[in-house]
C-alpha cells in the first residue's frame, strides 16, 4: 500500500430521532376519557337504532311474503266470504244506528274468522315447502371402447384470452381486472 491511496470510511446513515411529546396533563387525560366515551355511547346507540330498523324490515318482508302465499294458496276461500259479508254488515249496522251490542257481537265473530283465516294460513306455510324433487338414480352403464392405434388424439382446445374491464383505483390508477 502506498501512501498516496485515500481510504474512505463507510457512512453510517444518520438516524432520526422523534421529538418526544409533551407530558399529557391529568385534567387532558380525564377530559379526552370523558369525549370517548360518549362517542362510545352514541355510537352504540346508532348500531341500535339501524339494528332494530333491519329488524322491521324484514318483519315486513315477511309479512308480504306470507300475505302472498296466502293469496297463492288460499286463492279462493270460503272464510274470505264470510268476513267480507261480516264486514258488510257491520257497516249496515253503523249507518242503519244498530245497537252496540250487535255491532261488538259481530266484530268478535270477524275476529274469529280471521283467527281460523290465520291458522289456515300458517298450516299452509308448514305444507308448502318448496324442495327441489329427487332424480332416481339410473343404473350405471357400462361402456367398451376400442382403440385403434392409427387414430390420433384431439388437440387440445385453447381458451379464449380473458377479458379484462379496465377500474380507477384511488391508489394505484387505472388497473385491470378479468371479469
């Protein structure tokens, strides 16, 4: 080694230090405590709400549900009838001034009509299922082949390219993505 050769020594890469944060005072402390948790509260309080609103909703659904399948199913009842007769003549009774008696008398038969109506209902629910009918099973057929050996074997099919449907993504840009 001679004299004239310059070493240079490796540069160690310098290091950031964070800048420490400024103690928290206890009044900060119990007043950010306080913030959460009635953050904490009003957010459960929203899950509650939007919770029991998809609750009724799908009551709802299912109410529809069953008055269709009710129409479906009990397209032409003889019950119907009758509480559409009832009703009649209760209204015929209010306008005609009938007593109360009869009136209350009469509404406590449509409610039972429409209880039974309801039952009917119901059992018709439990009978309606709707499953998808069994197949017999055929028996297994057995098949012989014959090779022959002048014959040559079928190319194998290409698959169409995929196709692709061009997407913004807020991170990456355009990208693409096989549909």
């Amino acid at each position: 080694m001679s004299d004239t050769e310059n070493f240079e020594e490796p540069e160690v890469p310098k290091t950031k230090t964070k800048k420490p944060r400024k103690p928290m005072s206890d009044e900060r402390k119990a007043q950010l405590r306080e913030q959460l948790k009635a953050a904490r509260a009003k957010s459960n309080e929203i899950r509650a709400k939007k919770k029991l609103a998809k609750k009724i909703d799908k009551e709802e659904e299912e109410k529809a549900l069953d008055e269709k399948i009710a129409k479906k199913v009990l397209s032409k009842n003889p019950m119907e009838d009758e509480i559409k007769s009832l009703k009649e003549e209760i209204k015929s009774l209010k306008e005609s001034g009938g007593s109360n008696a009869e009136i209350k008398q009469l509404r406590e038969e449509l409610n039972m009509f429409k209880q039974g109506l309801k039952e009917q209902i119901e059992k018709a629910k439990k009978k309606v299922e709707f499953k998808e009918p069994e197949k017999p099973k055929e028996p297994e057929k057995k098949i012989e082949v014959e090779v022959k050996e002048d014959v040559k074997p079928p190319e194998p099919q290409v698959a169409p390219p995929p196709k692709f449907k061009k997407i913004y993504c807020s991170r990456r840009g355009f990208i693409q993505v096989p549909v």
